[in-house]
C-alpha cells in the first residue's frame, strides 16, 4: 500500500489550486505551475485539502498514486516557499560569475564555460577570498533547479583524488589515496 499517495496535502493561505480534469495548476506568490495528472489519479479538493486516489491496486496505478501526490506536494512547496540549491566551485583557477542569467565558469579547460540559465530560475555567484565560488540557484519549480544544477556539476564532476571539481554545498566527495611511494 502506497503509504505517501494516502497522505492528504495541505494547502497554504495564499495558495490557489484549480483541478481541472487531469491538469492541476498551483499559483501562488513565486509563481505558477502545471501538473498533467495521470488517468489512473483522481484528486478531489476540500476545504484546503487535496487528497489523492488510484483506480485499482494495480503496481502501476499504486506507483502513480504516491508520484503524482509527491509531484503536486513539491509544487505547492514551491510556489510558496520555493527552492535553493547552492554548488561550490573547488580548485586552483577555478572561477564562477554570473551575468544575468549566463553562468561564465572557468572550470580548468582551455575555453571558459558559458551556460544559458532558464529564465525561471534564478542564479548567482559568490566568491570571497580565500574560499570556492559558490553559484546558487533559486527557483519555484523543483524539477528544473534540479535538471540545471545536475547540468552545471557535469561540466567538471568532483574527482576523488584533490577533491578538485564541481559540487553540491555539503556533498561528501570520498577521498582515494595517490600512487604507493614504492615497493
């Protein structure tokens, strides 16, 4: 039994929820998102709370059910509280500055890195001396500061020997001993 699509969501103050057929929107003070909820899902909506139902106990339609509630939970989490995540940028010449919503890394390549940000996600760089660049990331939408942060650390992933490379704030790189010195 799908023990998180049972739990019923709360909605906020100041949060609007329309249901309309299979499409659920959420507006709210950071924005606005669109869900396409699966046939096999029903939401109803009283009084502030959605709660979710499946057709059958079908695998499928019981996998579905905790999704689409986890889905439209993020949602409503964004709209009104929204998201951050923060990567830091560890090396010798490594730098990180935002223009707008282009990303300008040097990341230890022959040409610096210039990565279009989507323009509902919001981006900044901050470096202080003697610390890694830090480039957070502020958005209403889970899914898309997640698949943009996801795409910043691919262009240099930590490696596991000088801990050199692109990482999440507070992500454990485990560390590997170097060459033995001899036999």
């Amino acid at each position: 039994m799908s023990r998180i699509g049972k739990s019923p969501v709360t909605i906020p103050s100041g949060i609007e929820v329309k249901v309309d057929g299979n499409v659920i929107t959420v507006k709210g003070p950071k924005g606005e998102l669109t869900q396409e909820v699966d046939a096999s899902v029903t939401i109803s909506q009283e009084d502030g709370v959605l709660t979710f139902h499946r057709a059958t106990d079908a695998p499928d339609h019981r996998s579905k059910h905790g999704l689409y509630r986890a889905l439209v939970n993020n949602m409503i989490v964004g709209v009104s509280e929204g998201y951050k995540k923060e990567l830091e940028v560890i090396g010798v010449g490594y730098r990180a500055e935002a223009q707008g919503q282009l990303l300008n890394m040097s990341v230890g390549y022959s040409h610096p890195i210039i990565i279009d940000i989507p323009k509902e996600v919001k981006v900044s760089a901050l470096t202080e001396k003697g610390k890694a660049p830090v480039v957070s990331l502020e958005s209403h939408d889970k899914q898309l500061i997640g698949q943009v942060a996801a795409k910043i650390r691919s262009f240099r992933k930590p490696e596991p020997y000088k801990g050199k490379g692109i990482r999440y704030r507070g992500e454990e790189v485990r560390r590997k001993a170097g060459k033995s010195a001899g036999k």
